[in-house]
C-alpha cells in the first residue's frame, strides 16, 4: 500500500510539474515584444490609430473610435470607425468645403473646422493637430499638447479654455 501511496504521490508531483511549466510556456508566449520607438516624420501624411475624445461638460461627454487619418489641414479625409470596425462616419475637406457622412446621410459645411466642431460637439484645433502628429509643437490658445510621448505613438492635447474642458487622446498605430 505504501507502494501505491508513494507512486500516486509522485505522478501528482510530476503532474502539477508539467502544468506549471505549461503554465509558464503559455505565459510566455503570450507576452509581447517591447514596443519600439515610433519614428515622428514632419512630412508624413498619414496616420491610423485610435481616438478618444472627452469633454468635461454637464453631463460629460465621452467619444472613442478607431481612426485612418489622411492628407493636411486645407484638405484631407477622415475615417472614423467602432471597436468592430464598421463606418461611423467619413469627413473630406478642401478650400472652402467639408463634408460629413454618416451611412445615407451628407452633411456640407464651409470649413474642416465648422465640420469638427458639429461632429465632436467642440471646436478641436484641426490645423495644430496635423502638426502635433508631425511632432511639430504649435501653440493654441487655451490648449496644450503633449507631444512627449509621440515616439511611442501617443499623442493627447488638452483645451482648458474656454470651459469645458477638452481631452483629446491619440494612440497610433505603428
């Protein structure tokens, strides 16, 4: 009987054994490389990634996307898309022209900003943010901009006047 007792000890041991170092081995693999340093190009015209938009207002409003991001200030197009990857909307501008689609719907505005700032609820320094994402510091009126940690491919810019407070928050993909 000691025999038995002994051996069935033993195989458990040897069992758990095997699943810690396939524990291990998952974990492992499961683990990620470290990023690497995201190079900041002043003539890049493109850019994908996810946004995040937070407005301090009563009630707070809250807006996250993924996003594909081309061209420049004076004209370009935005894609902004869910967690799924569907459409939620297409804005395109140029020189005195913006347009807002959102499925069936077209909406024209004068201006990228008259456009960004119906879609956001909140005038959003369009201009300043192509510049920011080039890693080019650009002073805006009551906002701020975090380009520090842009070589990892985050950017976030914060508006503290006028009220409410603004955040706007960029994660790029590499």
């Amino acid at each position: 009987m000691d025999f038995l007792n002994t051996a069935s000890a033993m195989a458990g041991r040897q069992l758990a054994r095997a699943s810690l170092m396939a524990t291990i081995a998952l974990l492992a693999a499961c683990t990620s490389a470290p990023k690497q340093e995201m190079p900041v190009d002043a003539e890049r015209s493109s850019w994908n990634g996810r946004l995040g938009l937070t407005i301090a207002s009563d009630p707070p409003q809250s807006f996250s996307a993924g996003f594909a991001l081309n061209g420049n200030a004076q004209a370009g197009e935005l894609n902004l898309t869910s967690p799924l990857g569907s459409m939620l909307a297409a804005m395109q501008w140029r020189p005195g022209a913006a347009v807002l689609r959102q499925g069936e719907k077209e909406q024209h505005y004068d201006s990228l900003n008259d456009l960004v700032a119906h879609a956001t609820g909140t005038p959003i320094p369009v201009g300043a943010l192509f510049s920011w994402l080039r890693g080019q510091s650009q002073a805006v009126d009551g906002w701020q901009a975090d380009l520090s940690r842009l070589g990892e491919g985050r950017l976030s810019a914060q508006r503290l006047q006028p009220l409410p407070p603004v955040e706007l928050r960029l994660v790029l993909d590499h």
